[in-house]
C-alpha cells in the first residue's frame, strides 16, 4: 500500500495502523519523518507538486513498489498560508493529478483525504451531509484546490473506471502533531504555549469546530480501505469528524485544565478564508462500514497534552519561542465588509 504525505500527522499514525493490519506500507512525503526512529515503514523523499508524466510503477521516473491501492494524504494544508500563497493551492491539484495518473495507469483504486473546507461557511447551509458542499461558496484557495481534486477523482472515476473513497477529514489532532516550525497547527500551539505560560490568540472566538482526534480519524481511515480492497464499498465520499461541535475557547480550557494552568487568551476576528462554524453529519461512515468515533474532546486533549509533554520531554530544544504569525492575509470580518 503507497501512502503520500506519509511524514504527516495522519500519514505517520495511518501508516503504523496499516503495517500493524499486516499491510506493507511504503510512504512518499517531501520531507523527512521527523516522529519514527529506524524502519518502522519505508518511505520515499519525492515533491509531487511538480508536472510529473507517470507511468506503470511510479511518478516522475522514481520507481515505487508494487502496490494496490494508494492513500493519498499529501497537501499543502493550511488555510490562511494559502490565502497568502496561492500558487501552492494548484501544487495541491497538481500533486492529486500526478496521484490520479499514477493510480488510472496501473488500475490502482485511491483512498483521498479531502476537508471539511469544502463545506463553506455556517451561514450557506443548515446541515452537513455530504451532498450539502457547493463550489459557489468555497472560502479560501485552499479549499478550491480541494473541491478541484474531489472534481478530478469523480471525472477519473466516471471516465476511467477508477474506484476511489473521498473522506473530508475535520480539524484532526494527537499524536506527532506538533512540528512547530514548520507548521504551526492550532492545538499543538495552543499546547507549546499554554505550557510556556505564554499568551495564546485566538481568531474567531464564536467559531465552532469538529475535532476528530487522530485514532478516531485513522482508524475511519482503515476501515475505508478495508472495505474498499473489499469490494463492498466504493465510490463515495465520506465525511470523518467527531460530530460534535466546540469553540477555541473550549479547547484551549482544556489544555490549561490538563496542565494544571490558566490560559493567557486574547482573542481577535477570524482571518479570511477560515471557515467559522462545522459540525459534521457522520451517519454515512456509520452506515457504510460501522465506523463510530470513540474520543470526545475532553479525553482527546488530555491524551495530546500527554503526548506532548511526553515528546518535549525528550526533545527539550523545541522548548524555544514560536514567532507569531500575525493576521496573515487579513481578517475575514473586512472581508465580510466589502463584499
């Protein structure tokens, strides 16, 4: 099994999942795997953001190993740096072509990991399900790269006969998610912070989210695959989240809880392209293969700050100043404004 984006949070957690199923897994990421130490799986170092032709065995003239289906994780995945920075949105569908080629050339079936970006934002819509997403709202460049991929997957399905699942993924969090300075993702920040006895903003304090803690997310992850290489499902597109909405603020009173300190938070207006309210409707995974989340975010925080503590205890350097980011591309309340 070939998984992009293998030196990722979901990457590296699905990857030990799947070599712990007895699968043989090879990962393909840009960057090296910053969490494992010695073999635990084979991995390639390749950008598949450049125009690559593929071909039977491979992208770009690089050789893989055989493989029988491909989960395809890697992305540039961070909103507001993609509002900043649009051109790496269309390296995003770049690197889902390159995969999508690969996959229709040797008939391989792909397991894609989309978002709930796709969605828009709260005002479009009164629920969640899964036919409820329409490109007319997309939010940021980053969720269009995503809509686009989606589109790609459906046309090579239809035009190719290419079986694929597409699951939209919501603000998943735990274990190696803290890779701070190169990604500074939202509760691992709020975690390094909070631990420093530093201030934390946070933008949008009415946003309410759905956090899917990482084994919850894998192990939906898995069971797609499984049926997938089944037969007894195919061809859908699946939301994966916890169900349940919370604030910012939620999460970050329990962080403080679990370490026993009060957090410093100052709040601001949420940065354009950031959608402000999700909580998913999940029944589809459910009826599809019996999937049911297990980690509401009161055990889910607590788990990550030990994780966290856990790894900085044993990597003291990253104990160091994160430089903020500021308001990036600028606050989605002045967008709002000029509309």
């Amino acid at each position: 099994m070939l998984v992009t984006g293998s030196s990722g949070q979901i990457g590296t957690n699905l990857a030990l999942r799947l070599r712990g199923d007895g699968h043989d897994v090879f990962g393909i990421d840009k960057r090296q795997n910053m969490w494992l130490e010695g073999d635990e799986f084979r991995y390639l170092l390749q950008d598949l953001s450049g125009h690559y032709p593929a071909f039977p065995g491979g992208i770009g003239g690089v050789e893989y190993p055989d493989t029988d289906l491909v989960v395809h994780l890697a992305a540039h995945a961070k909103v507001h740096q993609l509002v900043a920075e649009p051109h790496r949105a269309l390296e995003n569908l770049m690197m889902t072509f390159n995969v999508l080629e690969f996959c229709r050339q040797g008939s391989i079936p792909i397991v894609f990991s989309s978002t709930r970006e796709v969605y828009g934002d709260v005002h479009r819509f009164e629920g969640y399900a899964e036919a409820t997403a329409d490109f007319a709202f997309t939010e940021s460049p980053y969720s269009a790269s995503k809509i686009a991929s989606e589109a790609f997957i459906y046309a090579y399905a239809r035009c190719y006969g290419l079986n694929y699942l597409a699951f939209r993924f919501s603000n998943v969090y735990g274990r190696y998610d803290n890779d701070l300075h190169r990604m500074t993702r939202v509760l691992p920040l709020f975690i390094h912070r909070i631990a420093r006895a530093e201030p934390i903003v946070i933008y949008g304090p009415e946003k309410v989210l759905d956090f899917t803690y990482v084994d919850d997310c894998v192990d939906g992850i898995a069971r797609g695959i499984e049926a997938l290489a089944e037969g007894r499902v195919a061809n859908e597109t699946i939301n994966l989240a916890y169900g349940e909405g919370n604030t910012l603020v939620r999460a970050a009173e329990l962080i403080g809880a679990a370490l026993d300190l009060e957090p410093q938070i100052e709040t601001a207006p949420a940065r354009l392209g950031e959608v402000t309210r999700y909580v998913a409707d999940i029944s589809k995974a459910r009826d599809l293969f019996g999937w049911e989340p297990q980690t509401p975010l009161d055990a889910g925080i607590p788990a990550s700050v030990a994780w966290f503590l856990e790894h900085r205890a044993a990597h003291p350097g990253e104990d160091r100043l994160v430089e903020s980011e500021g308001a990036g591309a600028g606050w989605k309340t002045l967008a709002v404004d000029r509309a």
